[in-house]
C-alpha cells in the first residue's frame, strides 16, 4: 500500500525515528502504526516512544519583541533540570524567534528552524535529551510598544513565567514595571470589559447567597453585592489593582500619571493548569535504582 507524508510524520513524532526508517516501518506493516512502532523497538530505533506518554510539565517560557510584535511561547519538559540545559535553552531561543511570523501553535510546529519543522526538531530533540518535550501553548500582542519581563530567568529573554504589555506612550521603564506586576499580580483581564462573562456571573452569584445569608433586607443585600462586586473587580482586573511599586494608586491611575495607555497583556508561566504526577519518597528512590 503507498504510506503517505502524514502517515511517516506521525510515526516519527511518536518514536523519534528517522525519516527512512520511519517510512520501511511502515512499508513492511502495510501503514500499521501500532506494528509500524513495535517493528522499530525490535530495531532499536524508536527513539523516543517510552517518553512520549510521561507528563511534561516543567521547561521555560521565552518572549520576543519585533517592533510593535510580542510573542510568547510554553515549551515544556518533564523535569527543570532540562530547563538549564543550553541545547534545551537554544531550541526554546529559536522556537521563540519562529513564533515572530506565526499566528497560532499549529502554525509554528510547521514553521522552519534550519530546514527543519519545529514539530521535527522537538522530536529529535527528545530523542537527544531522553525526555518528553512539548511545544504547548503560544500567544502574539501588538501594540504602539511592547514591553516584557521574565521572572526566574534561566537565560536571557526566557524563565518560569513570561509577561508581554502592549502601550502606548515614550515611558519604557513603567511599561516593564507593569510587566513585572502582571507577573506578581496575574489580573484575569484587562479591565472589566475584557472579564470572561462566565466567571463576573459566577463570583456575582456567590456574593448574592453569602450575602443572602445575612439575612438583612433586599435593598440592604444589593448595596452590598454592588460594594463587593468592585472590590473584586478591583483585584482581578489589571487596571483595576492596587500597583504594586504604588499601592496607593491603580495600575490605571499610575498608568495616566506616566503618560502611558496599556492597551493588552500576555502572562504565560510555566506548568499552569498541567496536573503533574506525583510520586512519595520511596518510590522515587525505588525508580532511581532501577535506572
């Protein structure tokens, strides 16, 4: 049967295995992926199939500025040591400087790095390194400027978490200030308007039966909610907190006392939302020794 470009694609993000190899597998299956992957573990070939199932949780974050471009990108691993390792370092590096000309993740896996596909050099770095790596998520912001900051660096323009603000306005240093407070503070949204429906209706749903419980008149009870309801806005929206280099004004505030309009943001960090495997003590000293 003719084995297709997708179907040699899929199988060597799956094992690693070169491209020749990848294809006889599947010749000498008739296009069976199962059989096509067991055929290369007979051969000592599939180079990264016992990594791909494990949880890839750790890695970096890096940030990009063209001009009036920011992008950001999660390349993960499963442990942080890969995170210092300057290979690892250097493929995020051009990961990072790819996503510059991509509008979203599937775009950048089929973006070139040295001739290769992002999706391919990923995989051969996997079989490389000897652990599960994942481009996982990235995100652009354009705007008059761009401003960023990475937080626990662990080389330049890449860390544990990365953060893009959009503004305009000639003040750089308070555009990284910001930077560093979306960092610390991680607003849900921009402001109001940028606030997810779903979750203003939920949190103003808790507020009506916490305050419900009180038990005190109805006029009494919207007084409250509408107090409650903006002191929570106040907390998760970034122009609506408390600056953190001037608690005593708003992001919004010290933004127009700066002469600066901050028109978007991007916080990626490191992990967030993965449910990472947990093992106790002695099973990983037990899995140690085992090698």
């Amino acid at each position: 049967m003719a084995i297709t470009a997708a179907q040699v694609k899929e199988l060597r993000e799956m094992t690693g295995a070169g491209m020749m190899d990848a294809k006889k597998a599947l010749t000498e299956n008739d296009g069976d992926m199962n059989a096509a992957v067991d055929w290369l573990r007979t051969k000592g070939l599939a180079k990264a199939a016992k990594k791909s199932g494990r949880t890839a949780a750790e890695g970096l974050v890096a940030v990009k500025v063209d001009g009036g471009t920011g992008v950001a990108v999660e390349v993960n691993a499963e442990t942080d040591f890969v995170a210092k390792n300057a290979e690892f370092q250097s493929m995020v590096n051009d990961i990072a400087g790819a996503a510059l000309t991509a509008d979203d993740v599937e775009a950048l896996k089929a973006a070139d790095i040295g001739g290769k596909p992002v999706s391919d050099v990923i995989t051969d770095k996997i079989a490389k390194i000897g652990e599960n790596m994942s481009l996982r998520r990235m995100a652009r912001i354009s705007g008059d400027k761009v401003a960023t900051y990475v937080h626990n660096a662990a080389a330049d323009g890449m860390g544990q978490i990365g953060v893009l603000v959009a503004f305009t306005g000639d003040n750089e240093a308070f555009g990284r200030q910001v930077a560093m407070h979306i960092a610390a503070a991680q607003p849900a949204s921009l402001s109001e308007a940028d606030l997810d429906p779903a979750i203003l209706e939920k949190e103003r749903q808790v507020q009506i039966d916490i305050a419900r419980e009180s038990g005190k008149p109805d006029a009494v009870i919207e007084k409250m909610i509408e107090g409650r309801m903006k002191k929570y806005l106040g907390e998760v929206t970034l122009l609506g907190q408390a600056f953190v280099v001037d608690p005593d004004k708003t992001v919004a505030q010290a933004a127009a006392d700066a002469g600066v309009e901050i028109t978007g943001y991007v916080r990626l960090a490191v992990g967030e939302g993965i449910e990472k495997e947990k093992e106790d003590f002695a099973a990983e000293v037990a899995k140690a020794a085992q090698g």
